[in-house]
C-alpha cells in the first residue's frame, strides 16, 4: 500500500476487517479452511454499518471478493483481480470504491510473477488512492 506503520496502526485511517473473527481451522494440508460463515454474519456487516466514512475496501482473497463483489466476480481471482477497473470505477450510491487483491502470502509469488500487470497497473493505482486517503488534512 506504500504507507508506514505509523499509518497502517492509526485506526482512525485504516480498519481491516476479516470475514471472519474466529480461526476457521486448518485443512489437512495446513492451510487455513475457509471462513465460517457464522461468524461473517456476527461480525462482518454491524462493523461496516459503524463505518459510513469508508471511501475504499480492499477485497482481499477469493472469500472477500466472493462476498463484496456477488455476482459482479469472475470465474477465477486472476479474472476478478485483472478486472479490477470495473470494480474500482463504479461508486454507485455513495458507496466505497472496490479493489480486488490477491491474497499477500509468499504462496502467491509465482501468481505475481505470472501477472506483472498487477505490480505495474494496479500497485499504482492502490498506492496513490491510499496515499490520498490517508493524507493528514
């Protein structure tokens, strides 16, 4: 996002809310399972509500883009994070701008190296909203 921890620790600047805020579990290979849904619908949604000020979400991962985007999410994440213009350019309603990200893990290195778009397309694009939205008026 090109910000500093001073930033990304200010909670009157930045939230990140998961979809989930109970440990899901692991699956028998070790990665995590998906969120519960359960605690989606617990969470989730009032913690929005209590933030109208939000201008944009960051969809981070097939689960939050499954969920933000609905029906407007393609097939695959590569699909939906290439697409990410269309998501990003519509602000119908007041609502907050979207981007859809892939997930950061070192598991996805070889998608970043397939997708170099991402890092030169996108990554400006994020860097430069986020730097605006966090300016100190």
């Amino acid at each position: 996002m090109g910000i500093d921890e001073e930033v990304f620790y200010d909670a009157g600047k930045l939230a990140i809310v998961p979809m989930g805020f109970c440990f899901p579990g692991l699956d028998t290979k070790g990665g995590d399972l998906p969120p519960r849904t359960e605690c989606r619908k617990a969470w989730h949604d009032l913690l929005f509500a209590a933030m109208p000020q939000i201008e944009l979400v960051l969809v981070i991962g097939q689960y939050a883009q499954a969920y933000h985007l609905g029906p407007s999410r393609q097939k695959s994440l590569t699909e939906t994070v290439s697409n990410w213009r269309q998501h990003f350019d519509k602000r119908e309603g007041g609502k907050p701008a979207v981007l859809p990200l892939p997930h950061p893990s070192w598991r996805n290195n070889a998608w970043l190296r397939k997708n170099p778009w991402f890092e030169t397309d996108l990554l400006p694009v994020l860097r430069d909203e986020v730097r605006r939205l966090t300016r100190t008026p």
